[in-house]
C-alpha cells in the first residue's frame, strides 16, 4: 500500500483562509475603534461591551489586557498591578455605573491612596501621607499638596460584567491620548487605521 505525504493546503483552501484572516483583521478593527470612541467619547463605561477575545488582542499595546474583577458592585474599588507588575492600580465603579482607574501612586511623594468610598458625593481618593484628595471621577487634585493628577488607567466592562484594565494615561493626558500611545508602539498601522495622529499629539 502507499502511504501518500500530507496534503498541503490547496489553493482554493488558502484563499478562504486569507479571506477569514482579512475579515477578522478588519472586525478587529472596527471593535478597536469603538473601544476608543465609546472610552473617549466620556460615556458610560459600565455599558461598554466589549469582546474578551477582542481586549485580548488588543489592549493599548503598553501591556496586555488584564481582568481585575469579575464583576464590581457601585461604589466598590479594586487594587491591581497594572501595566506593570509593580504598579499599584485601583479600579472604582462610580455610582452611576462607569468604571474608572488610577495608579495609586500619589503624585506628591509616592505614598499609597485610598479609596474613601463615603466621602463627597461620589467618593474621593486620598492620600493619608499628607492629606492629599483626588477627585473619583477624573482623578484631579482636589485638597493637598499634590502636583498633579493621578495618572488614568483606561478601563472597560465587558458583556458579562467583568472589569479589565486595558492601557494607561499619564498624569493629565487624555485616554485617546494613551490608547493611541500604547497602540502606535505596538502597531503604528492599526493606530494609524483607529484613527490615531501620528505624531503623537
Ligand atoms: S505623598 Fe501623597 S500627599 Fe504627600
């Protein structure tokens, strides 16, 4: 009997394998883009839906994706490490749903913030080295001797409620701003086709 070698993949097989990758290519792409303009267009976090398999692959490029929460109630808050293994991050669900995260690294001399979830009307984030107070909502300096905002991580819900971190901004840059950073580092023709300037302003 003869044993015949492996086929290889024919034409025909091949050109519907280019065509699939071509067509997730570009779903990839149009969810990337409403990543970025759902996050930067200031709506509802908490009613993004987003594709785990999408923020797999995608992130902001400075790292990878990551989940910190199966699901977080309002007014609740969660530490990470985010990019980094060694930065100290914090998500918070606000009370009207969106999700936000910061480092919780104070601007002012690099002790740890708090969450302080009753104070104010949405809660606050402080400092307890020198008193220092950041807003919950946009992470501006609000009492104390910090110099600058807390640095953003860009966060996002997906469909079943899981919270994931997936890019960073820094102190005072918007989050488009840091998606595209991220991006264009780790793909400069996928930030290119989200949209992104190329000169990084
Ligand atoms: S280190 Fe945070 S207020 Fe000084």
């Amino acid at each position: 009997m003869t044993t015949l070698p492996p086929a290889g993949p024919t034409e025909e097989e091949q050109a519907v394998l280019r065509d699939r990758i071509s067509a997730d290519s570009l779903t990839t792409r149009r969810d990337y883009l409403r990543i970025v303009a759902t996050v930067s267009g200031g709506l509802v976090v908490g009613s993004t839906v987003v594709s785990a398999g999408v923020l797999h692959r995608h992130g902001d490029g400075s790292a990878p994706p990551l989940k910190v929460a199966d699901q977080l109630g309002s007014g609740e808050a969660v530490t990470f490490n985010y990019p980094g293994e060694n930065d100290r991050a914090m998500a918070i669900k606000l009370a009207d749903g969106s999700v936000v995260g910061y480092s919780t690294v104070c601007t002012h001399l690099a002790c740890g913030v708090l969450w302080r979830k009753g104070r104010g009307e949405e809660g606050e984030l402080y400092c307890p080295c020198h008193e220092g107070v950041f807003s919950a909502r946009t992470g501006e300096v609000t009492a104390g001797p910090p110099p600058r905002p807390l640095p953003k991580v860009i966060m996002v819900e997906d469909a079943a409620g899981a919270v994931w971190a997936i890019g960073t901004a820094r102190s005072g840059e918007g989050v488009e701003a840091g998606l595209c950073r991220g991006l264009r580092d780790r793909d400069p023709a996928l930030a290119e086709a989200a949209g992104c300037p190329k000169d990084g302003s």
